[in-house]
C-alpha cells in the first residue's frame, strides 16, 4: 500500500536479459494456421508440433503448459479443440 508521502519512481527498470521461468508466458515459439486443423499439410501439423503457442485460423490460441496442451481461446469454429486432441493423441 502506499502511503502518502511515499515517492514512487517514474519508470521501473526490468532486466529481460536473463533466462526466463518455466511458465513465464509465451516463448516466441508461435505458429499460425491459416486453415483448419484436418485440411493442413503433415509439414504444417509438424511444425506446430515443434511449437510452444498455436493461433488457429478462426481466432482460437493453444499454449503448451507444463507439456500439456492447453486451449486458451476458443476460436469462432472451435479448431483449437480439434488441435488440442490431435496435439495430445501424437504426444
């Protein structure tokens, strides 16, 4: 809390430098489908597999948390759900 003659700094200094936690958000590691999950080439699917993130052509996001693939958007034609059972039938 903060009281009131309590002087707070314009800008607070972060250091990105280091090695990030486990679970500290996404990677970078994105991949976009630009289709359906069952209409993507083997090369595409394979890709994604590689990946930390997936934005599914209708608006959906899956994240690998804790090697679990989870879906953190559910798109307007529900793909992420169909990506998410296949991504968890190969692993």
């Amino acid at each position: 809390m903060v009281r009131k003659d309590d002087k707070l700094p314009d800008q607070i200094p972060m250091d990105l430098s280091g090695p990030a936690a486990d679970n500290d958000g996404p990677t970078g590691d994105l991949s976009y489908l630009s289709m359906p999950w069952a209409k993507a080439s083997a090369s595409i699917q394979a890709k994604a597999l590689r990946s930390s993130e997936i934005n599914t052509y209708d608006g959906g996001l899956l994240a690998l948390v804790d090697g679990v693939w989870v879906v953190l958007k559910s798109g307007d034609g529900n793909d992420a759900a169909v990506v998410r059972e296949a991504l968890r039938k190969v692993d």
